[in-house]
C-alpha cells in the first residue's frame, strides 16, 4: 500500500515499525486489562478498502512530489482513525456490543468461528503456491516434525509440539536465501521474485537503525467526512472479528467463553487502540490475530504471560529497524505454509461449538448450513468483484457508503454473525435445548460460572479502582 500511496522504501520500513509498535502496545493493554486472552493484535486487513479510497482520493491531485503525496494520504487516514475510533469506544464501554453479544449460541458460534479461520483461505496454498519450491517444503517438513517426529521419544514430544514451527522457519528460510544468493530467482518473473526471494523488501538498506515512533510523526491529522464513515465501517468489522477470535481463543485455550461485560471491554479497549493508533500515524487499525489463536492449538501454550512477554520483542524490533527489517525478510509462501495449518486449526475449534447443542436437528442444521454457505459466497462475490482500485460492487454516488458496505459484506465473518443471528434467533427460536441455550446462558454473566472471574478479573486488584461499567 505505501509504494501505492507514493511512499518509498524508506516510508514503507517507517510504516511497518509503527504497525509493530502499535501491535505491540495494544496485545499488552488487551492481556492486561482487555480480554484478558492470550491473543496478539494485528493488522486488519478491513481497512483495505478505506485506504485504497483514500489513495484514489489524492491520486489525480497534483503534488510536487510523490512523497508529499504519501505524507498527505496517511495524515488523512490518521484523522480518520482517530474519529472512527470512537464508535468502538462507545459500543464497548458504553456495554452496547455486549449486549448485542447475547443473541450469539452455539449455533451461531459454529459458523462465526468456522469462518474467521477458513475466510482466510487466499492467505493459504493460494499464497503459498507463487512459491512452491520454498512454501511445500515448509508445509510438509512442518507436519512431519510437529506431529509424526515428536512420537518418536518422551523428550522430543515436548521439543517440537512447542518449537518445531521455529526449527522449520529457520531451516526454509536459510534454504531460501541460499537459493537467493545463488542466483536461481534472477531470470525470473517479478512476481516470482517478491514472492522468493529473502530480499525481495527492500527494508535491510531502507529501516534505520534506532526509530522511536511518536504521536504526529507524519504530521498533522486531516479530518475528512467521506473517509471517516468508510474507516467506520471497517472498525465494525474488525470488532467482529475480533469477537470471533476471542471465542475461538477461549476454545483452544481451555478458559470459559467470554461474557458480554468482557467483549464489551475488549472492544472499547480496541477503540482506544485505534486512536493510538490514529495519534501514532498507523496505516490500519488492528484486530485479535486469527493465526496467532491456531499457534495456540498448535503449541498448546496458552499462558497470557508468554503474550505479553512477545509484546516486549515486538516493541524492540519496532523501535530497531535493522532487526524487525532482518525478520521481514522470510519469504511469504513460508508464512502461507504456516496458515495451512494454523487457520485450520482455528476453523475446526468453531466446529466443537456444536458438541453443546442438538446436531440432529434439521432446524439447526439449516441454520448453520445457510450462515457457512453464505458467509463464504457473498464475501467471496464482493471480492471477486471488487477491482484493483477499491471498488467493489455496491457504486453509489455516496463514496462513503459503498465503502461501509463493500466492507462489511467482504468479511466471512461478519456474515455470518448477520446471517446466523438473524436466522437463529427468528427461526423457531423457542427450542432453547436444541439451541444450547441453556449450556450457553451461565457464561454471558458476570457471575454465571465461578470459572470466570479466575479467567477475566482484573490483574493487581485493579478491578477495586475501577468503576464497575468498565469491568
């Protein structure tokens, strides 16, 4: 997006150290006083639509330089980070996303949490196969080492179920820089390229050495209306999807599902991320990291501390270019190999959520098959229709309100939130034990289960200082 906005290299290593840093800082707030869940925040790929109407923006505007132009666009989507961040700071502490919470079951969950991990499928073999040669290798050996390997002996279980994705990455990675240095991807497709190469980025000669990013480093916010609605929408989907993370994390971690006033906090703490994130000049706003929940299945380490402790690595590569630009140098077809199986793990917790209603019903089998089928076909139709330049198929005159829409109808999660809410809650609702309702109630209370409050509270007794609307 940065060459795209008129950024260079050096821009675009400035970029990645504020996304780092802000991820950094807002995992540590989530585990400290949000969530409470042992998840990463990441970048969220919803604001992709806003950002690209804000480039299409500027781009017929004449600037005496390229980089005036970047610097032009990311003040504008500051501005518009820092308004639309109040929406999820009202909906969360103002508890309007928690109660709008109690309509999920776990007949909705099935679906929600199915497709937060498989709507990411482009990010799969599709990304891993602009690479084969370096993605299969990282695939199989991966399988191999993580599940067959450690059966092997008592003491290489415990090794490699917890760093056998780590041997695997160092591994593929040196055999893709040998492949690098000794001139196979020199004659090759520039696509090949970006996608083989280790340094194919740029960032190594570009990320200064030492770079602490600072409110308003780009400059001064620039507040427009038509950007500001579209950055809302993309926060509301974010918010969703974050929501189904946090599920799917409460899953595989093995704590109670969160109740509504610990959704509520966690969205309104990731409103104020967003404003952090606006104040700091980041690119996007961020969401709960879908692959980091599948490590968590892969690794079964579900200890918050652990998180936090990686904030602490994320904000030092953030604040020293040289060394976050070093680790930005593996290829991606490895990471697309590593979503293999980590978006699969996630999609198959959400399928658990079944276990706890009744899946010989046929009204609930409608409902979960209607809410699948269409949270991956519309979604799917959006982007398939969707051009290079941001415009999907909702063109109003309105530029805002097709970025709202486009936006909400490209996330497979969303949908299905929509669609299995709607449907579970309308269609013979009455049936609450085929619903799991009565399973499901107990954990949407603060005091339902006597499980949660050892899972949620508040670290340090904070919970005695702060008023009890933000707990």
């Amino acid at each position: 997006m940065v060459p795209r906005m008129g950024g260079n290299h050096g821009d675009k290593a400035r970029v990645i150290q504020v996304l780092l840093f802000m991820s950094g800082i807002n995992t540590l707030l989530q585990t400290l006083i949000g969530s409470r869940l042992p998840t990463v925040m990441g970048v969220s790929f919803a604001y992709v639509l806003p950002l690209l109407s804000i480039i299409n923006d500027y781009t017929d505007e004449a600037f005496t330089t390229e980089h005036d132009r970047f610097i032009r666009g990311i003040r504008t989507v500051q501005g518009s980070l820092i308004v639309s961040s109040f929406v999820n700071i009202i909906l969360g502490y103002g508890r309007a996303w928690g109660e709008l919470t109690r309509f999920l079951t776990p007949i909705v969950m099935v679906p929600v949490v199915c497709l937060v991990g498989l709507g990411l499928f482009a990010r799969g073999f599709p990304l891993l196969g602009n690479c084969v040669e370096i993605g299969l290798p990282m695939l199989i050996l991966l399988v191999i080492s993580q599940q067959y390997l450690k059966r092997v002996h008592s003491r290489a279980h415990l090794i490699l179920e917890r760093f056998a994705l780590l041997l695997c990455i160092g591994i593929i990675w040196a055999f893709a820089a040998i492949l690098t240095v000794s001139g196979a991807y020199n004659n090759v497709k520039t696509a090949t390229k970006l996608s083989c190469r280790t340094d194919r980025s740029y960032l190594m000669s570009s990320a200064p050495w030492i770079k602490i990013p600072y409110p308003f480093q780009w400059g001064t916010p620039i507040f427009r209306a038509s950007h500001v609605f579209g950055m809302i929408g993309a926060a509301l989907v974010s918010s969703a999807e974050s929501t189904a993370t946090f599920f799917a994390a409460a899953r595989l971690s093995g704590a109670t599902p969160p109740p509504a006033h610990v959704l509520s906090r966690s969205i309104g703490l990731q409103g104020i991320g967003m404003l952090l994130e606006g104040l700091f000049g980041s690119l996007v706003g961020t969401t709960a990291s879908v692959e980091n929940v599948g490590l968590l299945g892969l690794t079964h380490i579900g200890s918050r501390r652990v998180v936090q402790i990686s904030t602490g690595f994320m904000i030092f590569f953030s604040i020293f270019g040289k060394f976050g630009a070093f680790f930005a140098s593996i290829p991606l077809p490895i990471f697309a190999a590593i979503y293999c199986i980590l978006l699969g793990i996630v999609a198959s917790s959400g399928i658990t959520f079944i276990q706890f209603a009744n899946n010989n019903s046929m009204r609930n089998i409608y409902v979960l098959g209607v809410s699948l089928f269409l949270g991956l076909s519309i979604p799917q139709y959006f982007v398939m229709n969707t051009t290079g330049d941001g415009h999907g198929p909702v063109r109003t005159n309105a530029g805002w309100f097709n970025d709202i829409l486009n936006t909400i109808f490209s996330s497979p999660a969303t949908m299905a939130i929509i669609v299995g809410t709607v449907l579970d809650n309308t269609l013979e609702a009455k049936h609450v034990n085929d619903r799991g309702i009565p399973w499901w109630k107990p954990f949407q209370h603060r005091k339902g289960d006597s499980r949660t409050e050892e899972f949620y509270s508040y670290p340090l007794r904070i919970n005695e200082y702060i008023p009890s609307r933000f707990l």
